[in-house]
C-alpha cells in the first residue's frame, strides 16, 4: 500500500520562546493536577482504575495560536507524528516515498530522546532502572492500513537498531497466555500502543487488556494515561477555575489552567435551543472521538444533524479559529495548529502542522509537517552567535 505522506516545505511556523514556555508550564500544570488526583474521569471502565506504575510515551498537547495566546484544543495519549515533525526540522531527512530512510542514528539528540523514553517506561514498570525490553511491538488496528504507517516503520527501525527488535502487528497477530504475550513465538515484553481502543474495551483487545491487567506487558500509552489526561471530558473541569479550586489546585495554578483551555461544556447540560442560536461560536466533539472524527465545526452544522446528536456522549467548546499561515505571494494559505510532544514534564519536540478542511488531516495535498521558527528574546550583549 502506498502512504502518501509528505512534508510540507512551503511555510514556516514561527512561534515566541514565551509561547512554547506558556503551553510547555500548562501541559506540567495538567500532569501536576492528575498525579495529585490519581483518579480518572468517574465512570470509566477498569482498566484506567489499574495503575501500572509508569506514564505515557508520546503524549501530545495540541493548540491553537490566537493573538492572545495559546489555547489547548485537547490533549492525546498516542499522539503520532513525532518522527515526521523532525524530518520537517532537518531538510537532509528523506520524505515522501523514501521515508522512512533506511537507518537512523541512535545517538541523534532527537531519537535519543525519544528511545530513552522507551527505556524509561520500562524501568519504571520492572522496578529496574538498567532494564531495557529485549522485544517490543508496535501496536495499532491493520496497521498497514494506517495513514502513520511509516512513522510507526520508522520507530520500529530506531528501535531495532538501539538493540530491542520491534515489529508492528495488529491485536489479532499477538498470542496471550498465562506466560505473556507473544508474537510467532516469541516473547513480547512492550507495546508501544497506537490503538484507538484507549480502554481496551473491544473483544480484539480482551487478551492484551487481561496480560496488562495481570502486569504481563509494559503497555504505553495506557488505559490509565488517557483516562487521567487525555479523555476529553476533563476539558469540562479544566476550563472552569471554580472546579478546579474545588479539585485543590491552588488558585493561581487553576485561574492558569482555565485561562488557556476554552469553555468546555456537555450538551446535555445545556439548552440545545440556546447553543443552536450560538452554534457558529462552538465546537461539537464526540466525548471518545479521535483523529478529528465525528468533530463539527458549528457553523457548518445543519440542523438536523444537530438535533441528531448524542447529548449525553457530546461536549461543546468555544470555537478557537486556527492561525492561518501564508503559503505564497497570492494569499494562499494554510490553517495549522502545534502540538508539543511531552513525555512526563520532559518536552520531546514542538510540531506544527498544516492543513485545509475543518479539522486537523495531511489527506489533501499541501498537507503536512511545517517547519517551526522558534524566537528567542535578544539578550542585550551577548553575542549574536550565542544568542
């Protein structure tokens, strides 16, 4: 199967230091305030209830940029795309159909970073900070079929090369017994999980979620990661001070938090009437959604799909426009938003991408990965080369 996966080369991001600093303190501020509660959202199932002693590799904080700032338009716990992002960072990475090259360097900063994180879930899961997984999988739905394919055959690569063989399967292909789980026989200690079953909830995952519930694999992300930060009814509590002062956080932190999160609010606590009127200031969002699917931008909205919604499985958010990035002299342009790569309180790598449509997709040509300017402030006398 063909990818047609591609960088976009014709516009750079440009993004102030104190911005990427602002998003970088809010998405601690949210891990700070999850660790603290140590509860996921009420009513989710078992598995998020289970704490498996480690966190989350790749989580990503995606944004918007407005003149007043940042604002955090949600949050996911197997966000792709870090790999990509780089290659738009560094021209002499292959793109298109020659990504992903052939070899990668393990002690790049980059991808060393990014094995570390690998290394370091393991260790916290083992109890052993010198252990590493001798196999990992790659896991997500008929892989092959997947828009990242090659990112994840770039990972599997980078991974294999700094010594742990990976492959990338789909649930059907891995064998789970009272012993592990395995793949053609061989043992498989972590998975790297890009599955968009995030409770594990559906009969393909019930051997993985029993193995993860028995501590038979290190499995990151996890159903206990996406259900402390990245299940969108947290946006509801996170965009309103007063709940979060009564959660504990202390007022400063929580006026911080709601002040880069728009107004979030279930729809069925709300008068349809009312939000049908308003409906070109809103966003509707499926609670368990993914990918920007089933996401309605109010204003294209008819009202027969409005009145066809889920009110009890929809949230509302105050619709935050993307920045628009100019393309050429013409006054073509793209849409984009960023997404921070954080693994824990540690920044991995800030993306920006570019799109068309309603919604986040690299599917249209011109889509994709923008390079991104970060600017530094001028510190008066130190020299240009150092600043």
């Amino acid at each position: 199967m063909t990818h047609p996966i591609s960088t976009t080369d014709h516009a750079t991001v440009t993004i102030r230091h104190e911005t990427v600093r602002t998003m970088l303190r809010l998405a601690r501020a949210l891990r700070r305030l999850a660790l603290r509660l140590a509860r996921p959202w009420p009513d989710t199932p078992e598995t998020a209830e289970f704490d498996p002693g480690h966190e989350a590799v790749m989580m990503g904080y995606d944004f918007h940029l407005t003149p007043q700032g940042p604002r955090l338009i949600e949050v996911n716990t197997n966000a792709g795309g870090s790999l990509m992002a780089h290659c738009a960072q560094n021209p002499g990475f292959p793109v298109g159909p020659d990504f992903p090259p052939a070899s990668f360097d393990p002690e790049e900063s980059h991808q060393k970073r990014l094995l570390d994180t690998f290394w370091n879930e393991m260790a916290l899961f083992t109890g052993d900070p010198l252990t590493r997984p001798r196999r990992m999988a790659i896991l997500d739905d008929r892989p092959g079929e997947q828009f990242l394919y090659p990112e994840m055959v770039a990972c599997a690569t980078l991974l294999t090369q700094a010594g742990t063989p990976c492959v990338i399967v789909d649930p059907s292909e891995l064998e789970m017994n009272e012993s592990g789980v395995f793949h053609q026989g061989e043992r498989v200690e972590m998975i790297y999980n890009r599955h968009c079953d995030f409770y594990l909830e559906t009969p393909p995952l019930a051997g993985l979620k029993a193995a993860w519930l028995n501590r038979q694999i290190c499995l990151t992300p996890n159903p206990r990661a996406y259900g402390l930060l990245a299940d969108k009814r947290h946006l509801v509590t996170w965009s309103d001070p007063v709940a979060l002062r009564n959660l504990g956080c202390p007022p400063d932190e929580a006026d911080f938090i709601a002040s880069l999160v728009p107004e979030t609010r279930f729809l069925h606590q709300v008068d349809g009437e009312t939000i049908w009127k308003e409906r070109n200031r809103w966003v509707f969002k499926p609670c368990q959604g993914f990918g920007g699917r089933g996401v309605l931008i109010g204003d294209k909205i008819s009202r027969s799909r409005f009145d066809s919604l889920d009110k009890s499985a929809t949230l509302i958010q105050r619709h935050i426009p993307p920045a628009m990035i100019p393309m050429d002299d013409q006054g073509t342009t793209l849409k984009s938003d960023i997404r921070l790569f954080v693994y824990r309180d540690q920044l991995l790598g800030v993306a920006a991408r570019g799109y068309r449509g309603q919604v986040t997709n690299f599917r249209e040509p011109g889509n994709g990965f923008l390079p991104v300017r970060i600017l530094y402030p001028k510190i008066p006398g130190l020299p240009d080369a150092l600043k």
